[in-house]
C-alpha cells in the first residue's frame, strides 16, 4: 500500500440554502435509559470523496462526507497497487451538488 496521499479542497458556496438544525427525535417513555447523542446537528457543505477508476482499490481516511470550514477541507487516501487512479470530488450543500474529477499517477 502507498503512502497516504493528502487531498485539499477548496469549496465557496452561494449560501443557498441555510444552513439547518435537524432535530433528532427523543424515544417518548423511555426509563432508567442513557442517550448518547447530540440534540441537534448542523447540515451544511460537505465534500465526499469516490474513486472511479484505476487498477485497484483507492481507501479513504474517512468514507463520509467531510464538512466544509470556511471554504476548505481535507482527507488522505491510499493506493494499493501502482497505477492511474480517476477520483472524484463531491460538494454538496443540502439542495445542490458539483464535481471535480482528479487524476493520480501511482508508481
């Protein structure tokens, strides 16, 4: 396996739409029980990663969709073969998504 690779990004977004709190329901009745989990979470730009091509698997540090933080982010990824790998990059901000599409060369 290859050294990890860092992935930087650098994302503007139109503000369209704001920003969201979505609410997390709580289980009605519920005795003597913990819940560990926030109460709400903030939806807003997110990045993901996938690979579309190459001779083998590409593994990313994380398979979610990162959060934005003003207009950037980052991961790692991994090769484990050498080879030309096709990633792409995924903006999404709740209501509309772009791509950017990277080629790595793997010796």
């Amino acid at each position: 396996m290859s050294a990890p690779l860092k992935l930087q990004a650098t994302i503007r977004d139109d503000g369209l739409p704001k920003p969201r709190i979505i609410k997390q329901a709580t289980p009605e009745g519920t005795f003597g029980a913990q819940i560990d989990r926030p109460a709400a979470a903030v939806r807003g730009l997110t990045l993901s990663w996938i690979q579309y091509g190459g001779p083998a698997k590409a593994v990313f540090e994380s398979g979610d969709a990162t959060p934005v933080t003003n207009g950037q982010t980052s991961t790692t990824v991994r090769f484990t073969q050498p080879g030309t790998y096709k990633l792409r990059a995924i903006a999404n901000d709740g209501e509309l998504s772009t791509n950017a599409d990277v080629v790595v060369s793997v010796r």
